[in-house]
C-alpha cells in the first residue's frame, strides 16, 4: 500500500493547472474605531495601519 502512495505523489510532481479568474487586490484598513459622527450615524476610524493582499484567482496560486 506504501508503494502504491508513494508512485501517486510521485506522479503528481509536474501536474498542470490552468486558473481562470479575476485578480483581485483586498484592501485592509486596520484601526480603532474612536466615536460615531455626528453628521451621520456612522464609526469615525483612526487608521493605525493599511494592508493590500492578492486575492481572487491570484488567492491559489
């Protein structure tokens, strides 16, 4: 059964694959959210800290 598992993995070293999709670039903003405004009913947020990760068909690879 070993040998059977082994030449699977062994088989599978150069598998070619083929992703279709949209790259997607997220956008995080990361901070604390200090008061609501008094405009509108919504969070003011002190932006400590920004970050863009890949996502979409680029999150696969």
């Amino acid at each position: 059964m070993n040998a059977d598992l082994i030449s699977a993995f062994e088989s599978l070293k150069r598998p070619r694959i083929l992703v279709l999709g949209d790259l997607i670039l997220d956008r995080y903003t990361i901070g604390n959210a200090e008061r609501i405004s008094q405009e509108s009913p919504v969070i003011v947020l002190r932006a400590d800290q920004r970050e863009a990760r890949l996502g979409g068909a680029a999150n696969v690879c």
